[in-house]
C-alpha cells in the first residue's frame, strides 16, 4: 500500500469516527429533549387529573344542593337540615 493509500484510510477512519461521535452527541441531544417533553407532559397530565377530581366533587356537592332543592320542594318533612348540609356543603363550610 503506497503512502496515499495510508493516509486516505486514516483520513477515512478520522471522518467515521467525527461521524459517530457527532451522531452520538445528536442522539443525546435528543434523548435529552425527549425526557424534557415527557416530564411536561406528566406534569400537565397530573395536574388534568387534579381539575378534573375537583370538579368531579364539586358536581358531587351541587348533585346533593339539586336534591336538596327538590326535596324542599316537594315539602317533604324537615328539608331544611338537607338544604343547611347542602349550602354549608358549596360554601366549604364542611
């Protein structure tokens, strides 16, 4: 093998290895985002989680207010207690 030939092949080894050490940085610049993105998204996801749990409570809270009401209206006997429970209830009271 003549000196050119040599030198082209280190040459040729040289620019594989930038090659893999450039795609190496890449591929952790990426992996680097990704876990960025992923902790994002778990933390809008929980707090979705936690909205989505208050309101389901408060819906619980004006379902007993609604039944309350129609309770009061019906004249059963003693709906107040229901309606005081209910009111305090929305209020946070409890």
């Amino acid at each position: 093998m003549s000196d050119y030939d040599n030198g082209y092949d280190e040459g040729y080894r040289a620019g594989m290895q930038k090659m893999r050490e450039v795609g190496q940085a890449r591929i952790e610049e990426l992996e680097a985002k990704l876990a960025e993105v992923e902790a994002e998204r778990d933390r809008q996801y929980d707090e979705n989680v936690h909205r989505i749990v208050k309101e389901a409570e408060a819906y619980a809270k004006l379902a007993k207010a609604v039944e309350a009401l129609e309770h009061a209206k019906l004249n059963m006997p003693h709906p107040d207690q229901m309606i005081d429970d209910a009111l305090a209830e929305l209020k946070g009271d409890t």
